[in-house]
C-alpha cells in the first residue's frame, strides 16, 4: 500500500505451502500481517516483507515440519517493527527434525515495542532441527543476519553439542552468516566468529539449543574472551571490541576493507603524537550501551570508561538533533549546547585538565557523528576556545603517521559556475558560488610555490585525477559544492563535467598514491539531517577518499563566510603544527569577528580522520 494500511496476507493447509514473495508493506501507513500455518507439511516462500513507515505487520510462520524462507523485513522508519515468530518446534524436543532455512531478518523499528506476557514481541525462533540465515544485509554495525532496534531476539536450536554448536559467522550447518544486534550498540551485539554450546545471552539476546540436558543449564553472559585479566589488558580488549563494533558499520556501509592498524597501540600513538608535534590528545569513545550514554577515554597515561546515567540514548540524540538544527537555523541553541556539554565533556573535564590535554579527537556512535562538536557550551565558551576539535571514524580505519605540512603545495580545485550543457548538472538546481574565485586566489597567495589552481572549465575529472597524482601536492583543495546523501550513490561532489559520487571517489586512486594525501578540503558542502548512513558517509569521507584527513563542512555556509574561515586556516596552516589546531584557529578568529561570530559560520567545519 502506498498510503494505507498493507492488506493482511493469511494462509493455511493441511500440508505443504508454497508461495513466492509475499508484501504487504505501506510507504505510508501501517505494514500487514502476514500468517502462514501448516499443520504438517513444509512451508516455503520467497521475501516476506511488512515493513511500514507507521509500523511493521507482524510475521508468523507456525508448522511442524520444514521452513524456508527468504528475506523477512518487518521494519519500520517511524514507529515500532513487526513481531516475528517463526517456529516448527514439537512441544517435546525430537531429534533429527527438520530446521528452518532462511536469508536474513530486518526487524529495526524506530521504537521499541512495548513488551508484556500478553503481548510478545522481538524475534522468536523455536526449532528442533538446525537454523541457518545464511544472508547479510547492511547496518551501521557491519555485514547483519539479525537486528532488532531494542526488541528482544530470542533463538532456539536443535544443535549444542560439541558437533553442531550454534555459530554466529558461520551458517553452513548451524548458525548465522553475519552478525546478531539487538541495536543498543556495544553490549547488544553479538560479532562473529562465536561458537556457542550452552544457553548465553548478550542483553535482551538469548541463544539457547532445545536439547534437553542443555536446554535447563544456566545462561552463560557472553563477555569478551580474555587470556589476560590484568586491568590493562581488560581495558585493551574492551577497546578492541569496541573498535572492531565502530569500524565494521563504516567498512559494511562504505565497502571498505577493515584495517590493519591495531587500536591497541592507542597509548603509544598518541605518545608519539606527542613527541612529534608537542601536542597532547585524548581520544573519546561516545557511544550506547543499555540505553545510557558510556564515555571511554583514552589519553597516553588513561584508558577508562564513564557512564552517564542522568540520560538515556533517546534524549541524548534528540538533543544533538535540535543542538545541529538551531545552529544550521541559527536560532537559539545554547540549552542543548550546555546539555551536551554536561553529558559529553563534564565527566571527563577533571582528567583533561590534569593531563593538560589540548586536542579532543571524538569517535561517535550513530546519533553523534554528525554533531557540531565545537560549538557545545559550558555557559562561560565554547568547547573550540579550550581544545582542537577532530571527529574521527575509528583508530583502526585511520592512517595517524605524521607529517608537517605548514610549507606544502595546494592542488586546488574551484567551480564557481553550474555548467549548464550537463543535464545531470542541471538537475541539481545548485547555485553558483561567487566567491570561489577569490578563495582560490588568496590560497594560491599563501601557499605559493608550484601550487596550482584548476578553475571551471579546468576542473574536470580527468584533470582531477591526473593533478593530484602528483606527489609533491600534499593539500588538495576542492571549492565547490559537495552533498553527502542518505545513500553513497546520492553523495557526489561537483566536478565541471560530472558529479563524482561518493562510491565513484577512490576512481581518482588517491587510496593507492604514496606518499598519501595529508589533507582533502571541501569548502561548501553539506549533509543530509536525520540520517544514519549519511553519518557514516560524512565521518568515514577521508577513510572512503583515501586521504589522511578531510575537512568538511556538515551545512552550506555563505561564500562570503566559507572564504573567510578557508583564508584564516591556510594561514594558521604555516604556523601550527596540526591540522585541527589551524582549524581552531580560525574557528577562533570568526568568533571574535562582529560579522561572523555566530556558530552557524564556523562551527559546521570538522576535521575528520587524522586531526594531526
């Protein structure tokens, strides 16, 4: 249904059901219910899907004998997801039976169903033969077989034994192909590869074979699995885990492989950092653990966890929502700055200043990554005038060797006018940027030497691609209007003759250039509000692009603001030592400006990947 309620889809037989793919989805309204029962026959189907923008339709698929299924959806954007119960169990425990086959299932709901003994809700799956999900779909956790948004995921299974354990990563005889999330971050999801025998749990997702004498053992609490109980080791394992959650939802998201580079070497390169450019930084883990907002600092010295408990995961992004709002709308914003600020920074403030930190590098749960972070308020400042401020997707996807660059050449890159014989172009309605010309002219001032600037007609693709393959530019710069979408295909940035898509952007074979690039700047550009993968595709930019660090603007800001914060950070570029201290710099400079002091001119710009 494209504006009502999806009509209700119900089947029964004796025997066998065969049936292709069932949707009774509403884009509008409210999914239907779909019902398939048999009393001792197989059932078989394509797709399932009740997915609704109000609500998902409930699924249930009930017989005694096998089941197999494709892909279920029951999710939905604005409301609570459908329940799903698929089940062909015998009351008693029977071994041999037959087992349920089926792709993945995307039961993710805006809210939480309300859950009581009358009224059950989640996944229920109950089997005395094997499980195999053998498909994945894409979340911001990575490559997913099952997710829920907070809904409990209960599974039972006809394995256990040494034999046939249930495994998640593994779906060949017993088991999931991807990951299992309930959607509360960290603690409500299971990674693969895992084996499991016994009964365990992991927050609201239970695993549990159906074989009598393991059926009735207590639950086993899944924890990381460490060889070493030290507190240091605990605090880098947990840190791994973490590391390993973030990274997966930007590499499933983005296409990326995951990296090489070890979170747990976070003390020693931040120590290095240190020793290189005198800089003393603090890597903040923000991310959702239980419905609670959970702070995890790790500095040279302090690796250690926070948990704030006088919010909840829903009022935290609700108010980083209005925070980003006001500020984009520039009307008043500083009751949810100072919010932020008491849930983000307080907690951690003692430790800052005794360890004279001067550089907070932020690395966001879904929700966060999209927050204009220099603009949170203790009611005396602005967090900018104490600290640089870098957002990044995770140490492990991020390349932090350090180079100076106060002294290297700019590859710059302006559009200041749409060409009108693209009908792609065209298509975009976007405005011409007046001011390119200047800003492109003033860097080519600072920076001198052989850099080298490509305007309009010049900068096409091909030009693009050839120019910064050159290894003396260091700095590329592109003045013109960038988009960062729900979808990467929707991403793009302007070129003279194409829009560059966010999934095209590694055709330039930065990734693949040594030495890389140390910094892509993308001076006008903006995000789409109220979008998970568009955070992903904003935050993860320099790891999709191939660079070392981005900076980039999370809102269009005027062309006369943009050219003056880009003229200020060149400028500061020559001086400082790291990149979001130039930034900062600037960012300082407008605040104490009378024309642009107002947050809506500095604080959308965010260095993102390696702040050094």
């Amino acid at each position: 249904s494209a504006t009502g309620t999806g009509g209700a889809v119900t089947a029964s037989a004796p025997n066998n059901i065969n049936i292709g793919n069932i949707d009774t989805s509403s884009t509008q309204g409210t999914g239907g219910a779909i019902s398939l029962t048999s009393e001792v026959g197989d059932i078989t189907t394509g797709n399932l899907s009740s997915s609704g923008t109000i609500s998902g339709g409930t699924i249930d698929i009930l017989t005694l004998k096998k089941i197999d299924i494709g892909q279920i959806n029951s999710s939905s954007t604005n409301g609570t997801a459908g329940t799903i119960v698929i089940k062909n169990n015998q009351p008693e425990y029977i071994r041999n039976a037959p087992g349920i086959t089926l792709d993945f299932i995307n039961a993710q709901g805006a809210l939480p169903q309300i859950c009581n003994l009358t009224a059950p809700c989640g996944i229920h799956i109950a089997t005395d033969g094997y499980l195999q999900i053998t498909e994945t779909f894409p979340t911001i956790l990575g490559a997913t077989s099952i997710a829920t948004n907070g809904d409990p995921i209960k599974i039972e299974h006809g394995g256990g034994t040494a034999f046939d354990p249930f495994k998640v990563g593994d779906a060949l005889k017993n088991g999931t192909l991807g990951l299992i999330t309930n959607g509360r971050g960290f603690i409500g999801t299971i990674l693969p590869p895992q084996s499991f025998q016994e009964p365990v749990r992991q927050d609201n997702i239970q695993i549990i074979p159906r074989i009598p004498f393991l059926t009735n053992l207590p639950f086993k609490t899944i924890v990381p699995n460490n060889q070493n109980n030290s507190p240091k080791n605990k605090a880098d394992e947990e840190i791994s885990t973490l590391e390993a959650i973030i990274s997966d939802a930007y590499t499933g998201y983005l296409g990326l492989p995951r990296s090489v580079y070890n979170p747990k070497d976070a003390a020693q390169i931040l120590n290095e950092i240190q020793q290189q450019t005198g800089t003393k930084s603090a890597l903040i883990y923000a991310t959702f653990s239980n419905n609670l907002l959970e702070l995890r600092i790790v500095t040279a010295e302090e690796n250690s966890l926070r948990t704030v408990y006088n919010t909840t995961q829903e009022e935290v992004r609700q108010t980083a929502e209005k925070f980003r709002k006001n500020i984009k709308n520039q009307i008043p914003f500083l009751s949810s700055a100072k919010k932020l600020y008491e849930w983000l920074i307080a907690p951690l403030e003692a430790d800052l200043k005794a360890q004279n930190i001067t550089n907070l590098v932020f690395i966001m749960d879904a929700g966060l990554r999209s927050l204009p972070v220099a603009a949170l308020h203790d009611g005396q400042g602005f967090l900018v005038e104490k600290y640089s401020i870098g957002l990044m997707p995770s140490l492990s996807l991020t390349d932090t060797s350090y180079r100076n660059i106060q002294n290297e050449p700019v590859l710059a890159i302006g559009v200041s006018e749409i060409n009108q014989s693209s009908e792609e172009i065209k298509q975009t309605e976007l405005k011409p940027l007046p001011y390119v010309s200047n800003e492109i002219q003033t860097i080519m001032e600072l920076r001198g030497g052989i850099s080298k600037a490509l305007i309009n007609q010049q900068s096409t693709f091909n030009n693009l691609q050839q120019e910064s393959q050159n290894r003396q530019f260091s700095i590329v710069h592109l003045a013109t209007h960038g988009e960062f979408e729900g979808e990467l295909n929707n991403s793009y940035i302007l070129l003279w003759d194409r829009l560059l898509r966010l999934n095209q952007i590694r055709q330039l074979g930065w990734n693949k250039r040594q030495p890389l690039i140390e910094l892509l700047v993308l001076s006008a550009c903006k995000t789409a509000a109220d979008n998970d993968n568009m955070e992903l595709g904003f935050a993860g930019f320099a790891v999709q692009a191939g660079v070392k660090s981005a900076l980039a603007s999370l809102w269009y800001v005027s062309d006369e603001g943009t050219s003056q914060l880009m003229t200020e950070f060149y400028q500061q570029l020559k001086t400082v030592n790291i990149k979001a201290e130039a930034l900062r710099q600037a960012q300082l400079k407008m605040i104490q400006s009378n024309e642009f002091k107002d947050p809506y001119y500095w604080a959308a710009f965010t260095m993102i990947g390696s702040p050094w």
